[in-house]
C-alpha cells in the first residue's frame, strides 16, 4: 500500500520541515462541531484545531517520510524520527526549538537554518530546500482534490510519495502492484 509505504532509514544530510493543512470532516454525515460555510479559507497557520501539521522528512537522494501529528512537539516529532534518522546523520531544519531539542536528544548533529533572518544556507551544503520544494509540490498537487477528508490525508501523502518515486516510470501495473502492496517485486529500470 502506498500509504504504508514510506523511507525507513535515511542517511546523510536530512532535512525537516512541517507543513499544515486545514482539518476536514469531508463526507461525514454527524459533525462533532457546527458545519463551515461553503469555500472558508484558514488563513492562520498554528496548530489549532482547524489545521492538522504534517512532518516531512527527506534525505538527499530523496527518500522520504512524512508523519501526520497531533501537534508540532517534542514528544511526537521525536518517536518516528528516532526510528528513521541514521546516528551519524546531519540533520537540517528551521530554527524551530523543537527541532534542536530532539536533535540533542537524539545525539545528531543540527545544522538549523535561519530563514527570518535571511539565511538559507549554510556552509554551501546545509539547507532546507529539497523539503521545501516537496512541501510545495504536494500542496500544489493537493489542490486539485478541493481539501481531503482527515482521515484519508494518510492515503493521499502515500500517494504523493509514490508519484515523486516513480516519476514518469510509473505505469499501470506498478500501480495495481503498489496498491496490492507488492510494489517492490518489480526491478525498477530507468533505462531500455
């Protein structure tokens, strides 16, 4: 299954961003809050009850892992980057607090970027714009669904992973594959 269907283990220089999208109740018939008006826009980005963030995470060759969480901390961001993250990793991301603290935690090197202050790289080589250029593609991809419903937004990231992996090699039967979860029977060629 795609949406299972995530890096395990990612090495070398990683970086970390979260990006957020609005809490959707899409299709649900008894709603725990009163309806939103038709074409609301959330205009503010936290982490309130209206936005659901999304940790995203991706090393240089572009393997990639991405954790919906209940809320952009320490005690959920740490776990899954705990199982993913290779001890001699170099770890890149904003200069959020949460990320140094789970770096010192985890005993890995941080190399936080200080976007409000105009820096966007450091030393030529540390930067966060793989995952950001990521995080834009997938919203932009996202957009042409009208919001996802919460509860499928899991299905639709392993849906994206799986177009950035395959790429233009995609075809039917990887697909029918992928979705049978026998996606990795299949060599992987990128050439004839």
């Amino acid at each position: 299954m795609p949406a299972a269907t995530k890096a395990n283990h990612l090495q070398g220089i990683i970086e970390a961003d979260e990006t957020f999208f609005p809490s959707s109740c899409k299709g649900q018939r008894h709603l725990n809050r009163p309806p939103r008006k038709r074409g609301k826009q959330i205009h503010v980005r936290s982490t309130g009850k209206d936005q659901v963030p999304v940790l995203v995470v991706r090393d240089r060759s572009g393997a990639t892992a991405d954790f919906m969480l209940n809320a952009p901390d320490r005690k959920t961001i740490e776990p899954p980057l705990r199982a993913i993250l290779a001890k001699d990793a170099i770890f890149c991301s904003d200069g959020a607090a949460v990320y140094r603290s789970v770096a010192h935690s985890l005993g890995i090197t941080h190399r936080p970027v200080n976007l409000s202050a105009g820096i966007r790289v450091i030393a030529g080589v540390y930067h966060i714009q793989n995952v950001n250029a990521y995080d834009s593609r997938l919203k932009q991809w996202m957009k042409r669904f009208h919001g996802v419903a919460t509860k499928y937004l899991e299905n639709y990231l392993g849906w994206r992973r799986w177009l950035e992996r395959w790429g233009g090699h995609n075809s039917p039967i990887i697909g029918l594959q992928a979705a049978l979860g026998r996606e990795n029977q299949f060599q992987r060629l990128m050439q004839t």
